[in-house]
C-alpha cells in the first residue's frame, strides 16, 4: 500500500510539474509567432503589387503566393532602394534619403541581434566578387542592396557569396538568411519574366522544404515603381503559414518585427513601434 502511495504521489508530481511547464510559452510562442528553424528573406526589386500578383509574367512568385500568405497591403517605407533595406534590416534608414555609397554604421540590426543571441546570420549577394566584399559597385553587384555591409557589428563572414555559398542541404542554413539577386535578376535592370524564373530556379527548392521542416521564406520587394503609394508585394512560405490573402497594412518594420518576435530577440529601431505579423500562422 505504501509503495502504490509513493508511485501515485511521484506520478502527480510529475504530472503537476509537466504541466508547469507547459503551460509557461516561449518567448516566440507569448506574441503569437512561431518560432521556425530557418527563415529566408528574398528581397526582389522595384515592382508594385498590382505589377506582379496576377502578371502571367510572374507565374512563380503567384504560385507562391496561392500556396502562402499573400499581404494585400504590404507597403516599403520610402524612395529609393537602399533606405528600404536598411529599414527592413535594421529598423530604420538611418537617414539616408539616396542610393549612396558607402555607409558605415554600429546601430542595433537583425543581424548583430541573432548573433548576440548565440543564433547565426547570413546574408547572400548574387555576383558580389568575393565574400566579405565592401566595394560600391562590381559588374551586376551593387552594395546599396546589401545593407548588413554596412554595418559594423556584423561580421565579414556573414557577408557571402551567393553562388559560391547557397547550400543544397538547406538544413545547414543559418537561423536567418537574406538573399539579395543581382541587378538583372532581382528585377531591377532586367524583366519581371527573369526575376520570376530566378526564384523559381534558384529558391523553389528551399521552399518546398520549408513547408515541411518547421522553415519560413519570405519574398518581399524593396520599393515598387516609385509611385507615391508604394505598395509592394510580400508574401509568407512555410511550414506553419496559413494559406490565403491576408489585408492588414504592413510594411518592413513589421516584417522586421515578426522575424525578431520569432527568435526572442530585441528590436531594432521602429520595429519596436509596430505590431508583429500574427494572423498568418497555423
């Protein structure tokens, strides 16, 4: 009898004790967004909304956005590129008003926040001539669309190669990647119809992947057509995305935001004056 007493009380304290647990959410879990393995940020170019969701000549990116979330009013924050990738990497433009090169900074970013919190970061440049490079301008590279350079806090180990570094075993990546295209393919120079097959050549892999290995890809566009609206489309992929469009106005420093919430970590810049992006997850 004593022993069946003793089994019973260490199987309601265990009980009671996994239930404590339980019952106290992770950092990720208390503001209502996952927290996924790895996230991919593709960041396109210069393209509005009605541009690409609906164009036959983005039958990719559509197709993504029809197996995603799909943001009907994703806005970039200003003109031109580059204060948009500083924004949606660092949480604000750093007072930049222009495409100009170079810039140095040491404030808080998304990158220097993963990697203080023992997680990793990389960021991937197509055609950048070597890893850790901090020159403006070669062949179809540009630094204006690679903001983590310019950063002072974030290692030259994150800044890669894409060619040379974009791993077939995806479950090597970092917490965080951000893949930048070069001029042609991102769309900037070159037709929506080429952006359109280097995602799908170069990105469908990581995508499908992600749908089942706790994984996220986010493809967003820097700035649209230079209209005043500035509306762009951005759309989620992943494991734990609900499938639809989705209306809540949003803009970099939400998407910002999301990523940080995801990982626990502290917020950059404006990002800590808007919400996270909580209504698309399963």
């Amino acid at each position: 009898m004593l022993a069946r007493r003793i089994v019973g009380v260490l199987a309601a304290t265990a009980l009671a004790a996994a239930t404590a647990v339980l019952s106290q959410p992770s950092a990720s879990a208390a503001n209502g967004v996952p927290q996924p393995d790895h996230v991919v940020v593709v960041v396109m170019e210069n393209h509005s909304y009605s541009e690409i969701i609906g164009s036959n000549s983005a039958p990719y990116i559509n197709s993504l956005a029809r197996s995603g979330a799909n943001f009907t009013q994703s806005f970039a924050v200003t003109h031109p590129s580059e204060p948009n990738y500083l924004a949606l990497f660092s949480g604000s433009t750093q007072g930049l008003t222009d495409d100009s090169c170079p810039h140095t900074y040491s404030s808080a970013n998304l990158g220097q926040e993963l990697i203080s919190a023992g997680r990793s970061f990389i960021g991937y440049s197509e055609s950048m001539p070597s890893d850790g490079y901090t020159g403006c301008t070669s062949g179809k590279y540009a630094r204006k669309h690679n903001p983590w350079v310019n950063f002072t806090n974030v290692p030259a180990a994150s800044n890669l190669v894409f060619e040379n570094h974009w791993p077939t075993d995806y479950s090597t990546l970092p917490s965080v990647s951000f893949v930048v295209p070069n001029l042609c393919d991102d769309m900037h120079d070159c037709s929506i119809k080429t952006g359109d097959t280097w995602l799908k050549n170069n990105i469908d892999g990581y995508a499908q992947w992600a749908k089942t290995h706790n994984s996220l890809l986010v493809i967003t566009f820097d700035e649209d057509d230079s209209s005043q609206n500035n509306q762009i489309p951005t759309v989620f992929v992943g494991q734990h995305v609900r499938t639809g469009n989705f209306g809540e106005h949003i803009n970099h420093y939400n998407v910002l935001r999301t990523l940080e919430d995801a990982f626990g970590l502290p917020y950059a810049g404006q990002s800590a004056n808007v919400s996270p992006i909580t209504d698309v997850w399963q």
